[in-house]
C-alpha cells in the first residue's frame, strides 16, 4: 500500500502574488517554499528531472531588490514556475526524458517563446520536469529518468504527459508550471493530480522552441490550482510569434478580467460521455459530475443536454494524425537508435508506420467536416462541460508497457485536440479510491475568457482546487 507524502504547501499563484505586493511573504519565502516541498517530497514523486535551485534564488533575490527600491514588478513576480522538459531553456539541458534527444538541440535553440515571456513577467524558472518520453508513451523504469508517481498516492500514475508539471503543482513545488497537450497531456495530469490545467487554442500560444510531437495538434498551457491562477499565466504567454508558423495573430482577450464570478446569460451543454466510457465509470463520479453542473447552474447558467459530435471519429483522428506527424519526426532515429526509445514508446512511434499518406489525408478531411459541426453546436451554447474522464489515476504496476494507450479509455481528452477548441480541466472531488476526478470546460475557438470565466465561477463556489494531498495524509489507497 502506498501513503500521501506529506509536504509544505504552496499559495494559489494568486494569493501568492497579492501576499507579495502586500509585503506579507517575499519572493526569497516563495522560493524556500517550493525548494522545502521539493526536498521533502521529490525523491518520491520525481516530479523535477532538474532544479535549477541556485538560480532560482538569485531571482528570488533581484525581485526582493525590486520590491524594495520600488520599481515596478511584473504580474508574474517571483513566482516559482516549473517547465516541462520539452520547452528548451538556457538554464539546464533540454531531454525529453529520452537518451536520443541531441543536447545540442536545446543548447542551439536557447530560451524558448513561452519561457522568455514567463521571465518577462518575473517569474521565476525552478527547474525542469518530468515528462513521459517524448510527450509520450509510458512510465519505463529500465531507463534512467524518474519515473513521475502521483501526488496523492505514490502508487498511481501522475498522468502523461506533462507529469511532473501536474504532480509538483499538487505537491506544492510551484505555483503553476507550463504543459504541452497533444491529446490529453495537460489535462490528463491535471484531473489525476487535482489541480486546474488548460489547453488553450491551437495557436493561441507559439510553439517555438519545444520538441514538437504531433505538429498540428500540440499544445502549450498553464497548470495550476486555480482557474484565475491559469488565466495569469496565460495572460503572459499568449499571443502571435513570428517564429512559429502556426502562431495566431487573433486578439488576445482580458483572461483576468474576464473572471467575474457570474455565468447569467451563458448557455453550457452538458455531454455526460457515459456512453463512451469504455474502460469503466467509478462509483463516485456520476453524483460529482452531477453536483459540479448544478453549481454552474448557481452561478447562473442556463444548462441544456447536448451531445458533442462525431466523437468516435475525432477520438481515432487524434490518435491518427499524432503517430503519422510523430513517426514523420522520429524515422531517422528509430531506425538508427531503436534501443534507445523506452519500449512504450518504440511501441507507440513504431505504429506510425501502419498510417498511411492516404490515410494521413482523410483523416485531416474528416477532422475539418468535424469542426464545423462543433462550431455549430458552439453557435447554439456558449460552452460544453463533460467529464475529463470517469476514472482516477490508474496504479502504475497495473500499466501495460505493451499497451501503452490502454490508458486512454474512460479518458475523454482526446477528442478536443483535433478540434483546437479551448478546453479546461477543474478538479470536482474525490474517486472511490480517494483520487481525484475533474470535469472539462471547453468553447468556441480564442474564447479562453469564457472557459476561465465558467471554471472561476465553479471554483468559487467550491474548494476542490484547494485540496492538498496532505489534507489527506496517512491515507491508505
């Protein structure tokens, strides 16, 4: 049996960041803080594959001096933000927990987009973390890279991919931390883990500088606790850059602003997926959706059944076009360094050869037919809430290596990367097993203020985003 680690606890990066232009903590207790938790927790965890604990006190410090000669301050100052280990960054080396990446390919690439406007925004860069090979495949531990475990039960699974991200923001190492999604790896993480992630729309955040898997599928967004912790950051990350060709120049709303507590006059759908829950529904999660669609309702709402379109086929599209673009990526080093790959991922990348051109093709023409018909049905209500999934966090010795996409079902993520639709997974309560379990919010395209809007509405009302794995300690699962 496995137990919650106890570990220190981070604020909210709001109440962080309002707490330190109150001068009631400072950067430097921010940054003790998220050391503390990881020190304390990490070695179980393995959220971190590298901590860049120096440098991050030298930030914590220039803010501090900041503060004091009262210059003005960023609206992420001395937060501490960890990054998946795909985003390359000056700092430390850029893996991809793999053996095969090329150093040289982070050290030539440098500060990615998003990591140059996280500093410009006085974040502060605690360190590296952990990521399933690639933005893909599954645990292996015959390799030598932490294998990432969940922060409420260390026998479970944080999720993939960007399972240090969800597992360390859990576990109090940082306020937010920086994901990719190409089909769920955001919000995976974050409904296993308990906090709030969001896959922003396709091109609303640039892509350069991260190790792509799936070119016309990823994603790069915020986890955090919070809704209005996410809409921070993603104020300071979105927006057109040249350097990615499919960057959006579409107008970048006001996230923060947008949170109002209030949801009269907008129209939600409510898919409850159940009939696509192939790999089970936990005894807990019916009556928790239930109960977190009548507190949008609360918060004035107007709630209708709707039933999201062509689901099936957008599932198979995503899974489709993520092996056809990876392998594309991959081929020369499959073939060269197999042994190399975890076995998860030989498995999952090594299926890229069975998609054909042909079928690469229509599944891109299919795609298309769906996302008209999903921005007709977005034409008639403002959102659509579904369950991220029906099931916790698996057990990590019940994960097949052979199988690595086992997993997925019962996981409803997949269906919205095709799409490119906003979507935001809030945490609303606990599995029978004690796990977390969360719901999604999704829009119409560039419309994150409205996603975040309804997810700040829902969590004001409630405090499951608040629920630490130590509220729960000496728990057995």
């Amino acid at each position: 049996m496995t137990t919650t680690i106890p570990v220190p606890a981070l604020p909210t990066l709001t109440d962080a960041a309002a707490a330190l232009r109150a001068g009631e903590t400072t950067a430097t207790e921010l940054i003790e803080q998220s050391i503390a938790a990881a020190q304390a927790a990490d070695s179980e965890i393995g959220a971190y594959l590298t901590r860049f604990d120096d440098h991050a006190r030298l930030m914590a410090t220039r803010t501090d001096e900041q503060i004091a000669a009262g210059r003005p301050l960023g609206p992420l100052a001395g937060i501490p933000v960890g990054i998946k280990d795909i985003l390359a960054y000056s700092k430390g080396p850029t893996t991809a927990q793999s053996l095969v990446l090329d150093p040289a390919w982070g050290a030539a690439t440098g500060d990615c987009v998003v990591v140059r406007r996280l500093e410009r925004a006085g974040a502060i860069v605690t360190g590296k973390t952990t990521t399933m090979e690639f933005a893909i495949g599954a645990p292996d531990p015959d390799k030598p890279f932490p294998v990432p475990r969940n922060a409420w039960d260390t026998g479970r699974w944080a999720g993939g991919s960007s399972s240090g991200s969800g597992s360390g923001v859990a576990a109090g190492m940082f306020c937010a931390a920086i994901g990719t999604d190409t089909a769920g790896s955001i919000r995976i993480p974050a409904a296993f883990n308990g906090i709030t992630g969001l896959k922003p729309t396709f091109g609303r955040v640039p892509k350069s500088g991260v190790v792509p898997l799936g070119y016309t599928l990823d994603h790069i967004g915020p986890m955090a606790r919070s809704a209005a912790d996410c809409a921070a950051v993603l104020a300071a990350i979105a927006g057109y850059d040249s350097s990615d060709p499919y960057s959006s120049r579409a107008p970048i709303d006001d996230y923060l602003g947008a949170l109002t507590g209030d949801l009269h006059g907008v129209t939600i759908g409510v898919d409850d997926l159940d009939r696509y829950a192939s790999g089970g529904i936990d005894p807990a999660q019916p009556a928790l959706f239930t109960a977190a669609v009548d507190q949008l309702q609360a918060a004035g709402a107007t709630v209708v059944p709707v039933q999201v379109p062509m689901y099936p086929e957008l599932t198979a599209i995503d899974i489709v076009v993520m092996l056809a673009e990876a392998h594309a990526y991959h081929q020369p080093t499959l073939r060269t360094r197999w042994s190399d790959y975890g076995q998860a991922t030989r498995i999952i990348l090594a299926g890229g050869t069975g998609i054909s051109g042909a079928d690469y093709v229509q599944a891109q023409r299919v795609r298309r037919i769906a996302q008209q018909r999903m921005a007709e049905l977005l034409a008639a209500v403002d959102l659509i809430v579904t369950p991220t999934g029906h099931l916790g966090a698996p057990a990590l010795d019940a994960m097949d290596p052979l199988d690595p996409l086992g997993v997925l079902p019962s996981l409803h993520t997949p269906y919205w990367n095709p799409l490119g639709n906003p979507t935001l997974a809030v945490p609303i309560g606990l599995s029978s097993a004690g796990t977390p379990l969360s719901m999604s919010l999704s829009g119409k395209h560039f419309a994150e203020a409205a996603v975040l809007r309804a997810g700040d509405a829902f969590q004001r009302r409630t405090d499951h985003h608040l629920q630490n794995p130590t509220d729960h300690r000496g728990e057995t699962r």
